[in-house]
C-alpha cells in the first residue's frame, strides 16, 4: 500500500496561522509521508531478501515509528483543525467527569503544550477505562500511551508556530484552541 498526502488547504485562512507557516508545515508533513513509503519498501525490499537480521533492516525498523508516527500525528493535528473553538456539551462533560470541569481540562492541555521543548500535546482516551488523560510526546515514536486513543493533537515542535510567533508559544497555543474542531475532536472517543 503506498500512502499519500492529505490535502489540507481547506486550512488556509484559519484564523491565527498564515498562509505560508501552513504550506511549509504541510510539506514537512508530506515529507513523512514519503519516508514512511520509502521505509515500507525498503523493509519489504530486505525482508523478502532475507536480510531481517542485518543491522541495515535494524535501523530501518528502529526509523519506522518515528515517520510513521510523524505522518500520522501531523494527521491528527490538522484534522482537528479549523473548528470554532466551541466544544458541545458532550465533549465538555466527558472531561470535566477526569478534569473536574471544561476549564480545568482547558489550563491542564495548555499547561502542557506550554512546557520547554518540543514535541506533541495529546488528550488520550482510554476505552478500557472510559478515562482521559493528557500527555506529552517528547519524539514521535515514543511516550505513546498503550492502548489509547488519541483525540486532540496539538504540535508543539517550533516549525507548528515560530514563522507567525517567533518564540510566543503561549499566542500560538492560544490560536489553536480557538481554531478546535470539537466535533472531530467528539468523533474519535470510541
């Protein structure tokens, strides 16, 4: 199977995010796209030669995760985007059951996405316990939590806010949360 970019143009004049700090995020992204099938076929390539034990197929296999994971957050991020920032009542409830209400729930993902470093902020949901958690993700291939499923993403990495922010993440955070898509947000608790 080979994978291809999603279109999101649908996200030029979102409200807070320039026009060219877009296309240059969309083609980073498209960039995972193209490593993740190159990766793919690589590691069909050495499977089928049966060269699973070289340290070559090693290194692909230990590279997989970060773009695969790389494609699919940045996914994720921008399908819950371009919303009204409005969350329905359902949404709001199901996280003020972990968070004690909305606005708490609302400090907490911000708190995170606001912490030194880069990576991604994600509200979890657990099916097994019907519980949210939120998380950071230092790198893409690693701190996921097993199990869960993500159902907002908020990319934290420079390249996501510095053209249009310079170092002002707390004004990028505060874009992107008014630009949620909560119904798409709503449709991935399962």
């Amino acid at each position: 199977m080979v994978y291809e970019a999603k279109n999101y143009d649908k996200l030029i004049g979102m409200p807070g995010f320039s026009e060219p700090l877009l296309r240059n995020h969309f083609t980073l992204y498209q960039g995972y796209v193209t490593n993740t099938n190159k990766l793919c076929d690589a590691l069909d390539a050495l499977s089928h030669e049966g060269r699973q034990a070289t340290p070559e197929f090693a290194e692909l296999a230990r590279r997989f995760g970060w773009e695969w994971n790389g494609m699919r957050l940045h996914e994720y991020y921008f399908d819950n985007l371009a919303g009204n920032g409005q969350p329905s009542g359902k949404v709001k409830d199901a996280l003020a059951k972990d968070f004690k209400d909305f606005e708490s729930f609302q400090k907490y993902f911000l708190a995170v996405g606001a912490m030194r470093g880069i990576g991604w902020t994600v509200l979890y949901h657990d099916p097994q316990s019907n519980r949210f958690f939120v998380s950071w993700i230092n790198e893409h291939d690693g701190a996921h939590l097993a199990g869960c499923n993500p159902i907002l993403v908020m990319d934290c990495f420079e390249h996501a806010f510095m053209l249009d922010y310079g170092v002002k993440r707390a004004d990028y955070l505060a874009a992107f949360w008014k630009n949620v898509d909560w119904a798409k947000v709503e449709s991935r608790i399962r």
